[in-house]
C-alpha cells in the first residue's frame, strides 16, 4: 500500500478517521477474542479437574484390596536370622521359627589357568553343562576356546547359570572358571560333563563348592521345607525370610495395624475433598465482585458432582452392619465434602473388618467398584459408553470429550478472527482509497476554482477606473 497523508487538501485528519471506523468495525472480533480467552480457561480447568480426579483414583487403589484395607505388623525376635514380612491377609498371632538349614545354589569351579583371554586354552569339542536336570550341549572350536569365550557361552547358551571368570592372585595359574546357579534349591543342580572335549588344549576338571539345598525350618514346631530362603504360603500373608541359623526360637509376632488403614482412609478422603473443593470454586458467581467460575453453566461439572454425592451417599449391600460410608465414620458435609472420624472408622475395622473391607474392594460390588466406574466414564481416555443394547453411546471419557468440543470451538473461533483480519484489512483499504479519492477531487475542485477565479475580471479594478 502506498504511502497515505490524509487531510492535504481537505485539512481533516483522515487517517484518524480511517483508524476510528476500523477499531468500530473490530468491535464483533474484539468478542470473538476475549470468548477465545474464556473457552480456553475452561478447557485448563477441565483438564485440571481430571488430573485431581486421577488422584482420587490412585488414592482409591491403595484402599481397594483387603491386604491394604487390613494393614498389619510384623516384628521377629531373632531378625538377624528371621526377618519377616506380613500382608493384610496375615492372621495376628505369635509364631516360633527355628531355622537347620538355609538354601543354597549349587557353584562348580574349574582347575586353574594361567590364561583367561588366549583361544586354544581349553580343549576343544563338547561341553555338557546340565542344570535342574536339564542338559546343554555346547561346542567349543578354534573361534571360542579362551577361557573368556566359554564363560560366554554358557552364559549366553544356558539357562539359569552365570559363569564368570575368578581371579585368584595365584603367581602361576590365576584364574578359575565358576558356573552357579541362579536359583537355591535341592532341585537346582549344576553338573558339568567334560568327557566331550579332546584336542591340544587343557579338559577342565570341575569341583563342586556348593551344594544346591533345601532351606529346613520348624514353624510352631511343623517342620517345612523350602527352595528358596524367602519363604511364603507357610502361613497365608506371612513371609519368612532366612538369613542364619538359629541358635533357639525366633519369635513371629504379627498385629493388626489399623493407624496406617485409618491413614490411607483419610488420604482418599484428602483426594475427594480436593475435587470437590475444586469444583465447588470454580463454580463461584457473584455478579457484584466480579466472579465467574470456570464451570459456571457447565451441566459437565453439575452432572459429575451430582453423581460423586450419589455414590458416596449411597446404601451398599455388602455388609451385615457396616453398608454405608457414614456408618464407618465418613460423612458428607453441607458443601459436599466429606469429613472423617478417625476414632468411628478404628471401631468399625476393629468391629467388622469384612464389612469396612467390602465397602471399599473392587470387584465387591460396593463404594469402591462404583466410584471406580464413575471415575473411569469420566476422566479415563479409554472408556466405552453404552446403551442397553450394547451400542456404543460414547467412546473417551466425559470430561476429555468435554475438552475436545471447547477446543474444537477454539479453533472455530480462531479461524474466524483471523477471517475478519481479512475483511478488517480490505475495509481499510477500501477506506483509504475512498478518502484518498475525496483528497483528489477536492484538489481538482480547488484547482478548478482557482482557474475559473482567473478568467474573471477583477472587480475593484474596474470600479476605480470608473
């Protein structure tokens, strides 16, 4: 566009006008930018709430089984040689473990060498390595016959040994191939057959310097058996795990701890107070002050806290006594938050655990598998909404389809504003060439004038002559 000095002839500032009837016309696009500003401001609130709502869900996880609901503790008297470890599952009680025996991995280690790196050290041919029973063949050749190489191999070739390379100082022959099992356990045997290697290289010979063994322990005086040091299943929820002999009884002792379920309760209800806390102000209006939520006029948000007041309200048939959250100590409060009683919710565990448990399982059909499902029509990206026929009503969860409709209206609101740049960008230009073209012809109108003042004879003059 060419350079424009408005008002030359006319004397009026007609670029100031230029830019007046432009900002006026702007004034639709000025609404279409501050909507943009709003819509965007929900959508963050949206996926703010469905952030929180996660947390409610993590936070329900951690109460949702019956080893995390009924907590317990476990100490040992001996923890040098027993140390234990109790689920909710445990039964309180008191346990005497001796420990005979521990179990052991079976280890093989070679004759010694004087070279671990050098090809054409071990003799050539096949190495039978035979764990748990079961037996690899291995072909040793010109490629592979280092004592490094072999270690490789078998770590490569056999399944549920490691082999390595020790180094012992010795001034002539240092080193030792060791092959061990991975697992303890009478079962676990290692053997390994070297009949199979001829050529101008060294046969190994293997020495056994580990047996594999059973661990061997007494529990209130039962005597068990055990591959592994970690013992478990021994008593349901219980795991011993063996680290010496004992010299007299260690001493299991396993407690209910209902202060770390009474922790996780509040937790959760930590994490629900903060969704709904949230979406309560974001719902704030108050024309006066100047405040409108977020979520205001938002039937989303209005439907989600209706459902969230029905199902933590509700009535669930899964306990004799204990069917409700209140019943347990976790009422509803006026502004649809929720308050624990520490001390009702203690009674009600102490009372009747099967009850307290029931309410919050999944796959129990109470609290926690309905606030599990709501959660997930809302906030999970993968849920499937259907109808009574089967057919898919919805895919996605309600507040994602919720943030992907007001970003949809963005991106139709931003096209829109960027159109009307078009259209701002003409009518200036239009407007400019009109004023411009006013200039012109009052400047041929002036000239005109000026021309036609010129023809006519010059009034005083001829009076004076006279």
């Amino acid at each position: 566009m060419g350079i424009s000095v408005g008002g030359i002839v006319s004397g009026i500032d007609t670029d100031s006008m230029v830019s007046k009837l432009v900002s006026a016309a702007r004034a639709p696009q000025d609404v279409m930018k501050t909507h943009v500003k709003e819509q965007e401001s929900i959508k963050n609130a949206y996926a703010s709430l469905a952030t929180k709502l996660n947390d409610l869900q993590t936070a329900l996880e951690k109460i949702d089984t019956a080893e995390e609901l009924r907590a317990t503790t476990a100490s040992s008297s001996d923890s040098s040689s027993v140390g234990v470890t109790a689920t909710g599952s445990a039964i309180a009680g008191r346990y005497t473990v001796t420990v005979s025996a521990l179990a052991e991995r079976a280890t093989e280690i070679s004759s010694a060498f004087a070279d671990k790196t050098s090809t054409g050290v071990v003799a050539e041919g096949t190495l039978t390595v035979t764990y748990g029973g079961t037996a690899t063949n291995l072909t040793i050749d010109s490629t592979n016959s280092s004592l490094e190489d072999v270690a490789s191999l078998i770590n490569k070739s056999v399944a549920g040994v490691s082999a390595y390379i020790m180094d012992t100082g010795d001034a002539t022959n240092p080193y030792r191939l060791v092959v061990t099992g991975d697992d303890t356990g009478a079962a676990n045997t290692v053997a390994i057959d070297t009949t199979g290697l001829t050529g101008t290289g060294t046969v190994p010979t293997f020495t056994e310097t580990s047996t594999a063994a059973d661990a061997a322990l007494t529990v209130n005086g039962v005597a068990v058996t055990s591959a592994s040091n970690e013992v478990d299943g021994v008593v349901s929820g219980i795991t011993f795990s063996l680290e010496d002999l004992t010299t007299s009884a260690a001493v299991v002792t396993v407690s209910t701890d209902t202060t770390t379920t009474v922790a996780n309760v509040s937790a959760f209800v930590d994490a629900y107070n903060t969704v709904r806390s949230y979406m309560n102000s974001h719902r704030a209006y108050n024309t006066d002050a100047g405040i409108k939520g977020e979520f205001v006029g938002e039937s989303t948000v209005v439907s989600l806290m209706q459902s969230l007041q029905a199902t933590v309200g509700d009535k669930y048939a899964t306990g004799s006594v204990y069917k409700t959250l209140a019943s347990i100590g976790i009422a509803t409060q006026q502004d649809g938050t929720l308050e624990l009683d520490e001390d009702a919710l203690t009674a009600a565990l102490e009372d009747a655990p099967d009850d307290v448990t029931n309410l919050f399982e999944t796959d129990a059909g109470g609290f926690g598998d309905d606030l599990k499902t709501l959660i997930d029509r809302y906030a999970s990206s993968d849920s499937v909404a259907l109808d009574a026929t089967g057919k898919i009503l919805q895919t996605g969860g309600i507040l994602t389809n919720r943030q992907d409709a007001i970003g949809n209206s963005i991106d139709s609101l931003n096209k829109d504003i960027d159109d009307f740049d078009t259209r701002m960008d003409a009518y200036e230009a239009r407007l400019k060439k009109q004023f411009s073209a006013m200039e012109s012809a009052l400047g041929k109108l002036q000239d005109s004038q000026s021309q036609l003042a010129a023809l006519l004879p010059d009034s005083s003059s001829s009076s004076s002559s006279n």
